[in-house]
C-alpha cells in the first residue's frame, strides 16, 4: 500500500535557514520513496521548497476556492481538489491522508494541527500527527500541551497515542520502521 502523507507548512521560509534545509531534506527523501503527498496550499514560502523538489511522487492539491483564486498558476501537483472553505478543506485534507507531519509554519499549521490533536481527543478521527522538531519550532507547544496537563486540562497518554513531537530522522526510522 503505498502511503499518503499531509504535510503542513509555513507559506512563508521564516527566520531561520535551517527550516529551509530541514524541509528539503525530507523533500529529498520522500522523492525515494513510494509515498503520495498530500498538500494543502500555496506554492510559496516552505510549501514550494517542499513541493518543488519531490519527484517521482503524487502530489494531491487541497486548496479552497477563494485561495485557489488568487493563486491560479499553481504547477507542482498531479489532482487538484477545491473546497468551498478552509473547514472543508481539513476535513478534506485529513481524509486523503494516512498519516500528518508539520514542520513549521504560521498560524494556519498552528491551527490544523491543533485540530488534528483534538479530533484524535474526540475520537472524530484517528491520524498520527508528527511534528518535525529538529529547530525546536514546537517547544513552545510541547510545553503548553505539558502545562495542560499539569494542571488537568488534559491526558498526557490520550495526546501522546498520536502525536509524536521529534526530529525528521527520529519520523523517518519510525516510518520506515512500521510501515516496512
């Protein structure tokens, strides 16, 4: 069974240059394997260092009407889905995809994956999110997530069953592990 894989990311690079590297480090390895992607946005900032340089791969586009839009000259994909709004095109998004990785992004990734996190708390859906960390962009998150449950706002197991806070080469063994 060849995987789908949703990536989240930033429309914009960001401040640091290692963000850049990391993602087109996993660019460069999912070109070798047997994975579709899953993306759901722009061909601009980390979105096209990722897009641009996978080859060999399916590239299935979600975006939303009024994004699409303004951005109709968009060329690194294979089938292009169009929702009417961005509830439908997570939804949508979640759906086509096996398993979710976020790198970082702005407060568009922010929110998709802490959607994911909730509907996996909710049993609404049952995905495996992996944030890639190798810049510690989610400290900040795995921290408040920490302060959550300190406080009993939260169940550290429930959250843990299908997030995975690590670095890319920490999501590429697991992958590959469980997936061979």
């Amino acid at each position: 069974m060849t995987l789908n894989i949703g990536v989240y990311l930033g429309s914009s690079t960001g401040s640091k240059p290692a963000d850049i590297n990391i993602v087109n480090e996993f660019s460069d390895w999912f070109s070798e394997q047997n994975y579709n992607l899953i993306f759901g946005g722009t061909e601009t900032g980390l979105m096209m260092h990722l897009v641009k340089r996978i080859k060999n791969s399916r590239i299935t586009s979600v975006f939303t009407k009024g994004l699409y839009i303004k951005s109709k000259n968009q060329k690194y994909f294979t089938e292009l889905i169009i929702t009417n709004d961005s509830d439908s095109r997570d939804l949508m998004f979640a759906k086509k995809s096996d398993i979710l990785v976020a790198f970082p992004g702005g407060i568009g990734t922010c929110t998709e994956v802490l959607n994911i996190i909730n509907k996996n708390l909710l049993n609404e859906m049952n995905k495996k999110i992996f944030l890639i960390n190798d810049t510690n962009f989610w400290n900040p998150l795995s921290n408040l997530l920490d302060h959550l449950v300190s406080n009993k706002f939260a169940n550290k197991s429930l959250i843990n069953k299908n997030l995975k806070i690590c670095n890319l080469k920490e999501f590429k063994n697991e992958l590959l592990k469980t997936n061979a």
